[in-house]
C-alpha cells in the first residue's frame, strides 16, 4: 500500500532501470544541495494554536490569477517519457483532474500541441519553461508554440547556464534511450543532455531577456531558480509576474542553499508584487504548510510526479497530488488554521533552521533606455488598470448598444446654462461678503490654496445633510474622490509592513491607486448576506499581525456600495468602528451615493466616528455632476500639532498644486443656491434612481421569472439605492462573452470579476441603472435576456 511519497519514490525506482533512476533522482557533485532541501523542512516545528474554532481546513488557492484546488503545482521536468510512455499528457490529466497547475519543460517527450488538447479536455491550467539558447530563434517558436496550444504563462529558467557537474549520469555514461526526445526540438545533440546543454545554453544571459520576452508574448512570465533576495527584487523591478526559488533540485550548485533556507529572505524582499513560489524537497502535507508560512504562495513538485507517473500513469500522478493535498489539509487543521490566508510565521519554529540574509549590496545597475513596459512600474502591467479602458472602448464600438456599464448620472438632469449660473452666484458672494474685484480675480483665475477655496461650504453641507462636524480646516478639497483616495493612502502607508484591507468585490478606483503605489491588499469577502461582517474584519487583521505585517487602514462603501449594492445595517457600523478603535485600524470612507438614492439614510461612519477612526471621502460627482471633478477628503485625525488634512494639503501641493478654481466656483454656487442642503436639492434625482431601480427589478422578475428551478437562471440581490445591482449568471461573464453581448445583442455590462482583486466573479456581471430611462431599462432587460439564453447553451454545450 502507497501512504506516502517516499512509498512512490521506492515503487517507482523498483520499476524503472538504474540508469534512468539516476537520472531522474539524482543531484550535482557530492549532492550536498539535493540532501539540504530534505533537512531543511526536517529542522523546521510546527506551534499548533489550539481552541480557534476553524473546523476542517479548506486547501483553495488563487495563483497568477487562476482558482486551485490547492496551493501546488507540477515543477517543470524533462522527459517524462523516461517514467511513462503516455509522459506529459498523462500529467496534463492528472493535473486537470487533481485541480492544480503543472509546467511543460521545455524537453517535454510529448508535443506542445497534443499536450496543450489533454489539458484543455481536462480542464488544466499548464505553463511553459524556457531555457533561452544562445539562438533566441528556438525560445521565440517555442513560445509561440506555446501561446498557440494554450499555455497561461511562460516559466524562465534562470540557474543553467549549463548542466552541473552530476556524478551519477557521468558514472553511468547517460544517453536517451531510443525513441525517448523533446518533442518540439530537432537537434541529434539532444541524446547526451550535459552535452547539448553545453553546446546551446547562453552563459552570457542577463535581465534583459525579460524585456525581450515580453515584446514578442503578453503571458505571465515567471523566473525559476533565485535564491538571493537581491535578485528576486531585481526580478520583480522588471516586472516578472511570479519568483520560484529554486536550487535546481539539488542539481546544479552543490553548495547552493536550501530553497527552505532562501525563501523567507525572498518573500519579504517581494513583499507581495509577485507571486513566490517553492520547489525543492517538499514531500509532505507538512512541508507545504511550512513553505506558506515562510512567505511562499505555492509550491512545486518535480520528483514525486514523476515518480506517480512511473507507478501508475495518470492515475498515479494524481494520487500523489490528492495525497499532498489531502497533508496539506489534516496540517491545517490540527495546526488551527482554517484557510491559506491564516498561515502566518507565528506558526513555525524556526530555530534550528538556517535562514539566508538578504544581501547587503545593491544589485548591479542597468542601463535606463530605452524604456519597455517592463522598466516601469509593475502596476502598469497589471490588468486591473486595463479594465476602464476596455470598457470604454468597447461602448464607443457599440454607440447604438444599451449600457448597463457605467455608472454615470442621467444626462437629462444637466442644463448647460446652469454651470455659468453657479459660477456667477459664486462669485457675487465673494462680492457680497467684502472682496474687492482684483481679489475675486484672483480666486479664479490664479493658483488657489492645495487645501482648497470652498471648505467652508463643504463643511456647513456636511453638518447639514449628514451631521458630520468637520471643521474648513479638516478638510481638503480634492480632484475628485480618486485623487483623494490617492493622497489618503500616499499619506498613511509609510512601511512595506503596512496593508490595505478592502472589502470584495471592491471598487476598482481604491484597487487601482494602492496598486500604483505598490501598497500590499488584502480582501476580506462580503457575506452573502449583511455584507462586510466585523468578525471577518478582526480575523483578517489577527491574521496579518501573525504573519508580521501592519494592517493600516479598512477601506468601505457603507451606503449602496459599487459594485455590490450593499448597505451596512446600523449595528454593524457601530461593530465596525469599535473594530477600528480597539486595534488601531483607519476606517476609509467612501459614501458617494448616499444623497441620490430614495428612502432613509443611516448615518455615516464618520458622523458617529467618536474616536477619530474615520477618513470620509466625498465626492459631488453623482450630487452635482462628474464633470466639475470635485471631491473632498475629511481628515480630522491630529498628525504632532496638527491635522492629517494639513499633511495631505502638502502631498497634493505636489502632485495637482490646487484643484481647479472654476470648477470649485460652480460647485460653491450650486452650494449656496441650496442653502448648503443637496439632499433636497437630489430629492428629484433620488426619486429617478429609484424608479430606475425598480423597473430593473420589475423587468429581471418579468424575464427570469422567481419560480424557475434553482439554477436554471440568473439570480441578482435587490439593493435598496445607488446605482448598481449584481446578477449571478450560469457562465462565465468576461470579456469575451461581453464582447458577444453587444455585438450580437446590443446590450452591454460590466464583468464582475474587475472588482475581485483577489480573485473571483467569474460568473456575476455588474448592472447599472442610473444613466437609463425605464423603456431603455426594459429594452435592455430583453436584449440581455436573450444573450443569456444564447450563453447558457453555448456553455452547457461546450461543457
């Protein structure tokens, strides 16, 4: 009976030729590096934390993006046709089937193209590894090879220069057996691997390979083989997706250190830009734990796998995956914890291990043109900010299409003339009150204060409408919400410690600027129902102090949240507050639909603040219209002997110096023409909305009818204002189906999955009702209707 995978590795070497064997297990020299790997998870003790009432673990991990079933995956090795005739697709399959990735070497004995068909039939996620020869033309088919059989991402191998000095294929004189080669290579050299990789490999390959890599492919690029932490910061500057710290197995540098070792001078180097993953001796459900919580995002599995697909082909593989995972599982749970994101270092004793510093000199400079994607900040790289683009250009392609997208007021609310009208009240106030006519000039026509000219008015409108008392000099008027969101996070976020939490899903804008900013984010999912919960809160935040970092700051949408449509109930924003105050956690306020949407409002966060806990950011692009770009940042808190506002005044001063005088004046004449009250001044927007709301629903009920089998339709929450709702569909809802929606239906929406920074939403879409007429909603509503239908038979066929 196989228990364990040191059970496979003896069943496998018992049916496998010495030869063979030697190849496939052994290490360089003295195999001191390959016997490190072992030792170093043998040194490490697991502290269980008993009584925390996290039932049976659950193993789901999200990597480069995709959705596993645990934190694994199958390391890049060569030939595994040397273990099994069927070789990689036999692994494509039994990676499928166990729910995790597995990479494809580069000598792969089975064909990228057929390899590429078993994992899509299977439903496997794979990627391709690379060696780049000193003919870059072999790499560039290979990668396009690659692209075209399906691969998600392309692994570099970075530690092989050439071959290392391995006694045991030297003793045994190795060759390929007959009829076992790479697929997708032609070279007779092949047979010997120490010799061909001494004939193709380039010694001389510098970082610069990134930049070439990602001018001829847009897949994920990971880097296999760092061990310092100098050049894993050095990867990530050039804007690699993913870190695997690597010693080759043992097989290269014998006096290399344990992955073990080098890994937590690593993880905190990266401190969360790109993915950390592990391979190297993990042969344990033990083992995995220990790498996660020493900073890793997932671990490899070379060996083992082989060594299931020598004993038992495909169904072997999987056996051994299953089993890792099945370890993984009992270990978390007699250890306490109940998911991935609650393994922290506070779990390990580390003592008797043999951590690796981080080097004391800087990496070696490289030339700074010309400039690639790859040389600036990682953050453009990332998809989040590509998301608003898409959007739009997709609606500019579908002028004629119904957009449930943006969410945007009613056009029919704004009269041209009104804008001058305001800036003209405005400014005879100033008149009125005593300034002379070069003064007022001056306030529109100069440079104003980074503070802001209209404080005054924003804060006697707040005491008004929400009874925030906030006094001019706690506040700062701002380019909209998003830039104060920005100087907000420049403003608290001091140390690479420090993390965001954010709600999800989650409004892209908050996501976007801490990803400009390299801020780390962690996400805490709304419930089902009730949304953001306290408790979710508090485990989040002892989760990230177990693992040595500073939880800082919550960001929330209390009232009708975007995309969600939650509201926080009363009892829970008091929780939330009391949260915050007890372990010293800012509460990011974002409330900008409060004023347009029907019914009661609940007060706001920070008109029951207490404590100082809040930061409320506020905005007048949904109050008033978007294109003033007016927003304001409350932030009362005492920074020494002044305020948290002056310092963000100071921030902005550099960045957009004042935020436009004219565009504050018709935002102040609109204030004044109010006495200060937009909710009565919205009363007649609010009521819209609410209809819009309603005929939304109305229609959804109409097509999608509540009585239908469970899961035989769409389902969506009902939000009681703001501007969107979220419909649970039975298919994927990206881009893709998206583009289908609007060029054979005319109807467009907003993938949910945008707003899971995390991941997540992959089957809900985003509905917004505001910038509609009701016959437009109810048109709409069909035209959807009918792509859901075409989209839920197209997948169940596909399926």
């Amino acid at each position: 009976m196989l228990l364990t995978l040191d059970d496979y590795a003896a069943a496998a070497q018992a049916r496998l030729s010495q030869p063979v064997w030697d190849y496939l297990a052994g290490g360089a020299g003295d195999e001191r590096a390959l016997a490190a790997n072992r030792a170093a998870f043998a040194a490490v003790r697991i502290l269980p934390s008993v009584l925390t009432g996290a039932g049976i673990a659950t193993t789901e991990a999200r990597i480069l993006g995709g959705s596993f079933t645990a934190p694994l995956g199958i390391a890049p090795c060569a030939f595994h046709t040397l273990a099994h005739p069927e070789g990689e697709l036999a692994t494509a399959r039994a990676a499928g089937a166990a729910g995790v990735p597995f990479i494809r070497s580069m000598y792969s004995g089975r064909a990228a193209k057929v390899v590429g068909a078993a994992a899509a039939d299977a439903g496997a996620v794979w990627w391709q590894q690379l060696y780049c020869h000193r003919d870059r033309s072999t790499a560039e088919r290979m990668i396009q090879l690659a692209e075209d059989s399906g691969a998600a991402a392309l692994v570099l191998t970075v530690d092989t220069p050439h071959l290392g000095h391995r006694l045991r294929d030297l003793r045994n004189g190795f060759r390929l057996p007959p009829g076992i080669g790479p697929a997708d290579l032609d070279d007779p050299a092949i047979a010997s691997p120490t010799d061909h990789a001494r004939a193709t490999n380039d010694t001389s390959l510098n970082w610069s390979v990134i930049d070439w890599m990602r001018a001829i492919s847009s897949l994920p690029i990971l880097v296999k083989g760092v061990l310092r932490s100098a050049d894993a910061l050095r990867a990530v500057d050039a804007g690699v997706d993913g870190v695997i710290v690597s010693n080759h197995g043992g097989r290269q540098l014998d006096a290399a250190p344990a992955t073990l070792e080098a890994l937590p001078a690593i993880a905190t180097a990266v401190a969360g830009r790109a993915a950390v993953l592990l391979d190297g001796g993990v042969r344990t459900g033990t083992d995995v734990l220990t790498a996660l919580a020493l900073g890793a995002d997932a671990v490899l599995v070379g060996r083992p796998a082989l060594h299931g697909l020598a004993v038992d082909g495909e169904l072997g593989v999987r056996a051994v995956l299953e089993l890792l995972r099945d370890e993984l599982r009992d270990a978390m749970t007699l250890t306490g914890v109940g998911s991935l994101e609650e393994i922290g270092r506070d779990l390990l004793d580390t003592s008797r291990l043999a951590l690796v510093p981080a080097p004391a000199t800087p990496p070696r400079a490289e030339p700074t043109l010309p400039l690639t994607r790859a040389s600036l900040h990682s953050s453009l790289s990332d998809p989040d900010l590509d998301s608003m683009a898409f959007l739009n250009e997709i609606a500019d392609c579908y002028p004629d299409a119904v957009s449930f997208a943006p969410g945007r007021p009613y056009d029919g609310f704004f009269e041209v003339e009104d804008v001058f009208g305001a800036v003209r009240i405005y400014l005879d106030s100033l008149t009125t009150s005593g300034r002379s006519e070069q003064a007022v000039r001056s306030t529109l026509y100069q440079y104003g204060p980074s503070a802001g000219i209209i404080r005054g008015l924003i804060a006697q409108s707040l005491h008004l409408d929400e009874d925030i008392e906030a006094s001019p000099e706690s506040i700062v008027v701002t380019v909209g919400a998003q830039e104060a969101m920005l100087l907000v996070l420049r403003a608290l976020f001091a140390d690479p410690r420090d993390v965001l939490l954010v709600s999800t899903p989650c409004y892209v804008g908050i996501v976007g600027a801490a990803k400009l900013l390299g801020l780390r984010i962690v996400t805490i999912a709304e419930r089902p129902v009730g949304g953001l919960h306290p408790d979710d809160v508090v485990r989040a935040i002892e989760v990230q102090r177990r693992k040595g970092l500073r939880p800082r700051a919550l960001y929330v949408i209390p009232d009708h949240a975007n995309p969600s449509g939650n509201t926080i109930d009363l009892a829970t924003r008091h929780a939330l507050l009391e949260v915050a105050a007890r372990h010293s956690v800012l509460l990011l306020e974002d409330s900008p639909y409060r004023l347009v949407s029907p019914g009661e409002r609940l007060p706001t966060l920070k008109a029951l603040d207490r404590e100082q806990v809040v930061v409320h950011i506020g905005s007048f692009a949904k109050s008033m219209f978007p294109g003033a770009r007016v927003g304001y940042v409350v932030a009362d808190q005492a920074v020494d002997a002044g305020l948290l506002a002056d310092e963000l005044a100071r921030i902005k001063s550099m960045v957009t110096v004042n935020t436009s005088a004219l565009s504050q004046a018709a935002v102040a004449g609109t204030l004044i023409a109010c006495g200060g009250r937009l909710a009565e001044l919205n009363a007649r927007a609010a009521a819209y909305y609410g209809e819009n709301l309603a005929a939304l629903l109305d229609a959804l009920s109409e097509h999608f009818p509540e009585s239908a089998p469970a899961g035989s339709g769409p389902r969506w929450n009902r939000p009681q204002g703001g501007f969107f709702l979220t419909l649970d569909v039975p298919f994927r809802a990206d881009d893709a189906a998206l583009d289908r929606s609007a060029s054979e239906f005319g109807v467009l929406w907003t993938p949910m999955a945008y707003f899971y920074p995390g991941g997540g939403g992959e089957r809900q879409m985003r509905l917004s009702f505001s910038g509609l007429t009701p016959a437009r909603i109810r048109e709409g509503v069909g035209r959807l209707a009918e792509f859901i239908a075409s989209e839920t038979a197209r997948s169940t066929a596909g399926a």
